[in-house]
C-alpha cells in the first residue's frame, strides 16, 4: 500500500512536469521592451519610411489657417505634439500670414511616428494651398 501511494505520487508529479513543461513551451513571447522607445530621441523623417518608419500625420487643426499657399517642416514628437519653435518655414504667402500659420500647425493636434510599435519623434512635411472657389 505504501509503495502504491509513493508511485502515484511519482505519476502525478510526472504530469504536472510535463504540463508545465508545455505552458512554458506554448506560452506566447514576452512583448520587446519598451525602453528603447524612451530613449530614442532621432528625429526621423519621410527618408526612413523605407527602413520601417510609418510617419506622423495631421490628425486635426486647432486655429484656422490664413495663408493663402505655405509649405513647412513640424517635429512632431512622440507624444503627438509640435516642438515649439522648431518649425522649419519654406515658403507662406502672403509673408504676413507666416506666424499665424506657424502657430497653428504647432498648435495642432498630431498622430506621431512610429518605429516597430513604438512613437518616435519625426520631421513631418505639410503643405497648404488654399483654392478659391468664387470664380
């Protein structure tokens, strides 16, 4: 009777061996650490698109915008937010309407790159060309 116990016992620790064995084995993997995400301040931009980066994009415009035609570079941060005053101005026409445009597009609310899952900082290019539809 003793021996019979002890060897059902060996059998049942055989068991739980073996389903944990396959837990561990199936278990999905461990998602990659997000510490590389916090410590990477490169400011991408559209170039590295091929290298995996999905770019930032407009997500919505807060002020309206007065120029008529303005092409600018925003670094959109990995929060979703313009750095303000890093704003790169190309061309705004009419001139006058270069710092009520600038402000609104770092005043505007931003979906940020990413990199392999995580938000990453990025030089997005944007564009406006006002039409007008009167004549």
């Amino acid at each position: 009777m003793v021996h019979d116990t002890i060897t059902g016992r060996g059998v049942v620790l055989r068991r739980l061996v073996l389903i944990a064995a396959t837990v561990v084995a199936c278990a999905p993997k461990r998602p990659e650490s997000v510490a590389p995400c916090n410590t990477d301040a490169h400011a991408y931009t559209l170039a590295d698109t091929a290298r995996g980066v999905r770019p930032a994009y407009l997500q919505h415009l807060r002020s309206p915008i007065n120029a008529v035609f303005s092409s600018m570079q925003v670094l959109v941060t990995a929060r979703g937010v313009a750095l303000p005053e890093s704003t790169k101005v190309a061309v705004v026409y009419p001139s006058t309407a270069e710092r009520s445009t600038r402000q609104a597009f770092e005043q505007a609310e931003y979906m940020p790159a990413k990199l392999h899952g995580c938000a990453v900082n990025f030089w997005l290019e944007v564009g406006v060309m006002a039409v007008d539809n009167k004549g």
